[in-house]
C-alpha cells in the first residue's frame, strides 16, 4: 500500500521531487488529451473555509481535465461549520466521499490538523497568514518555464510582506536554490516577520530590505508583487493608509530590466496599474495557466498515479 502523502509547505517535497513533479506539469502542458482519462472515477473535494477564485476553481479544473470529479464547499456558512462541527470531524466525512482533498482555512495549521485525521491526500490551500504552497508550486514553476531555471537571479518581493502567505511560502522554497538574492520592498508596518530574516541569516542567503520600490527596479530579474491583505488587518484605518503605498506604473517600468518578470499570485487590486498588463514583462496572467498544470501534476503524484 502507498504511503499517504499531503502537502501542507512547499518543503514537504524534496527538490528532486519538486523537480520531477515541475517536469510532469510540463508534459501536461504540452500534451494535456493524453492525461484526459488518469483520474477516472477520482473524485476532488475543495472545502474553502474563505473566499477563493484562482485555487479552487483550478483544483476544480485540474480535477475535471483529468477525467475526474469534484464536490465541496466555496462558503463554510453553508456547511456544517456553521453549526460548530471541527476541522477534524469534517475530514473524517470528507474521507467518505472523495479521494483527495484541497483546503483553505482562515487559521493557520488548520488544514494540518485535518491532515492528522484524513484517510485521504489533504492540499493546503492557504491557512491564514502561514503558507500557500499550490501557490508556490506556481510560482515556482512560472520562475523555472520564463527563465529556465530556478537560481541565479534577484527577485524583489513588494508589498503586504507581513500578512501575505504567498510570500511566506515562496522565500522558504526558494531558499533551498542556489544564487538567490532577496529584496523586500515595504513600509515598515508590513515588513516581512523576522523569523523568516532569521532564517535566511542562518542560511546566508543575501537579503534587503528597502521601502522605495524605484530605487531598486534596476536590480530585479523578478519583481513580486502583493495586495495589501485587507481581511488580516485588525484596524480599517491602517489599511486605508498603506492599500495604496505601491502602484506600480509605466513610469516605475521604465526604470526595470527589458528582461525583468512582474508576478503576483492575483488577486490584484491597485497594485499594479492596469497599463501594465500590456507590458510582455507582465507575467500575472500566464503564471495563473501554470497554476492549473501544476495542480494536475500535483493530484496525480498525491494520488500516485503514472
Ligand atoms: N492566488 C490565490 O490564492 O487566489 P485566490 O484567493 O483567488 O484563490
């Protein structure tokens, strides 16, 4: 019998495995009718404990194009939440119905208790402030498809560095690469937690951290760009006052590489003008596509199936 697997953090799969599980999602992408049948009889569930567009509907798409099913949830106040059952005892019933299972979660480490009593595969879909690892899978193959590699290049990470769990996920997988330099461009009330400054310190990876996003554009290979997290913030007041500290415009654009990638994990509210997406630098869009062959490659590997 196979071991059951999750994915609760980027770093639950070794680089080889992150590798080979890249190299699958570029064969679907090249030839995606060949994997229409692999999931036959398989059925997704996504219990979304917050609101979601891009993860869920491409769990839901990647489980469909691959010849399988999918049932869940979009609002826990039409689940059996609402009535005060737990994480545990919904996985439990969940285990029953599907064969896999993708969720999002306001608290962190939810969807790893949950993990703790499925009988099934459990995906993070995001867990409060913590970690997005789907994402980062995204992210990282996005990085690894534009550039052809994953090392050897400066990315600038913008924004909501204090709430924003994509980022969080994405500088603790991208620290096991070689030639990476971080900047982190943020006010100083969102700055990225210092436990994850303490861990690159430790691995002597080179960081800084900047607040003016034109002073270092010159320098980026890739510029990450995030929304100012709106429903992490205790106080409406300080999000007023720092939603709109960076938009990113042709007239920052003219100061970056010709060669330079714009991410973000979407979805964007001002950060970045809606000029840019004309830009061939504006890889946001492109970046989603790649979500969706990533989580094909993903549920086929939690599933083990060839
Ligand atoms: N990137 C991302 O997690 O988007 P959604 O919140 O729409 O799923």
């Amino acid at each position: 019998m196979n071991k059951l697997r999750h994915m609760m953090n980027p770093l639950d799969f070794s680089v080889e495995e992150l590798e080979e599980l890249f190299d699958l999602a570029g064969e679907i992408e090249k030839d995606m009718d060949s994997y229409a049948h692999k999931c036959d009889g398989k059925i997704l569930a996504t219990c979304f404990y917050e609101p979601s567009t891009r993860t869920r509907l491409s769990f839901e798409t990647a489980m469909l194009r691959l010849g399988g099913k999918t049932l869940g949830f979009a609002d826990a106040s039409n689940s059996s939440a609402a009535k005060g059952e737990s994480v545990a005892d919904t996985i439990r019933v969940i285990s029953c119905f599907a064969d896999i299972c993708a969720m999002r979660h306001p608290k962190e480490g939810a969807p790893m208790v949950a993990a703790t009593k499925s009988s099934i595969p459990v995906i993070n879909a995001g867990d409060g402030g913590h970690q997005h690892p789907t994402q980062t899978l995204t992210d990282l193959l996005t990085i690894r498809s534009l550039y052809g590699k994953l090392g050897d290049f400066t990315i600038g990470l913008c924004g909501d560095l204090k709430f924003g769990r994509t980022v969080h996920s994405l500088i603790n997988a991208l620290s096991r690469y070689e030639g990476i330099r971080f900047i982190f461009i943020s006010p100083k009330e969102l700055r990225v937690p210092d436990y994850i400054t303490e861990m690159l310190t430790q691995k002597n990876i080179p960081y800084e951290e900047v607040i003016k996003l034109e002073d270092v554009m010159p320098q980026l290979d890739f510029l990450y760009m995030t929304r100012v997290q709106k429903e992490r913030f205790f106080n409406e007041e300080d999000y007023i006052r720092l939603k709109d500290f960076y938009i990113l415009n042709k007239e920052k654009m003219a100061k970056a590489k010709v060669n330079m990638y714009i991410l973000h994990p979407l979805p964007r509210v001002n950060e970045i003008s809606v000029e840019i997406d004309d830009d061939p630098r504006a890889a946001y869009f492109k970046q989603v596509q790649y979500g969706l062959y990533v989580r094909m490659a993903l549920i086929l590997t939690l599933l083990n199936i060839k």
